[in-house]
C-alpha cells in the first residue's frame, strides 16, 4: 500500500518546502488523516511535534517513503 502511495508524489514535490504539516503530507500522499496517524504510529513514519502541531520534516519523508520502495 506503501508503494501506491509513493507513486503519487512527483519529483517537483519532494523538493519544496523543508518542513510539512499533518495536512500538506496528506495532500502530497492522497491519504487521510487517520492514515497518517497509523503511519506515524505503526509504521514509524518520523515526526516533529510542536506543541499541539505535527510536522514531517521533507527529507524525512523522502527517506521514509524510499524505504519501501
């Protein structure tokens, strides 16, 4: 399932901003925010939590997604 997401994110896209929020990865990803919540739980998708805010650092996520390629 992994691997159908990562399809959906371009080149053009891996390379904009350095930090995203909850809503811009699930954008990115076309998931929901459930989703993303199991990622973060289950799947060890790395976060940055500040204050109430979760944050996906870019290269993170590249990384992440390039793992299960």
């Amino acid at each position: 399932m992994i691997t159908d997401i990562f399809k959906n994110v371009s080149k053009e896209n891996r390379k904009l901003s350095e930090y995203l929020d909850r809503k811009s990865v699930c954008k990115e990803l076309n998931i929901c925010e459930t989703t993303f919540t199991n990622y973060v739980n289950t799947k060890n998708l790395p976060k940055i939590k500040v204050n109430r805010r979760v944050f996906v650092k870019r290269e993170d996520l590249n990384n992440w997604l390039d793992s299960y390629k």
